[in-house]
C-alpha cells in the first residue's frame, strides 16, 4: 500500500478489498488494489473473464469510486492432460 495515500483512499481500499472477497464468485487471490484520490486500478489476474467483468461491476458501483482502471490479466489455470 502507498505510504501517501490519503486516509479516505485506505478506507476505500479496504472497503473494497472486504466486498471483493466477500464476492462468492470472484477468486481474489491475485488480485491487487491501488486508490488514488477516488481512482480504483485493479491490477493481477484472474482465472475467468466473468470475473474481471463482476470485479469492475462491483468496483464501480462502490460509494466514492470515481473512476476505475481494470488491468486484471486472464489466466487460465492449466490443466495437464494425461
């Protein structure tokens, strides 16, 4: 977390960072939060599309986002065939 990020923006973080793992369908594991003054970046990976698409969703019907950023990469967990 930035060391200057203003006392709202690590409300917001934190805030955000409970919803989304209380989120049952978004695997959180990877992902990284950055707040800057209202602006959300979410950053890192996720398995499926469908949760980048419900991560931003809920990032951006959260109070006091101003504006969203989603950087979330689609990793695909590999499967090994035998």
């Amino acid at each position: 977390m930035n060391p200057h990020m203003q006392p709202w923006d690590i409300q917001m973080n934190e805030e955000i960072s409970r919803l989304l793992r209380a989120h049952g369908e978004i695997d959180t594991t990877n992902i990284q939060l950055q707040v800057e003054e209202g602006k959300v970046f979410l950053l890192g990976s996720v398995p499926e599309v469908e949760m980048k698409t419900a991560a931003e969703d809920l990032v951006v019907r959260s109070p006091g986002v101003g504006a969203v950023s989603n950087f979330l990469e689609i990793k695909r967990e590999e499967t090994i065939c035998p």
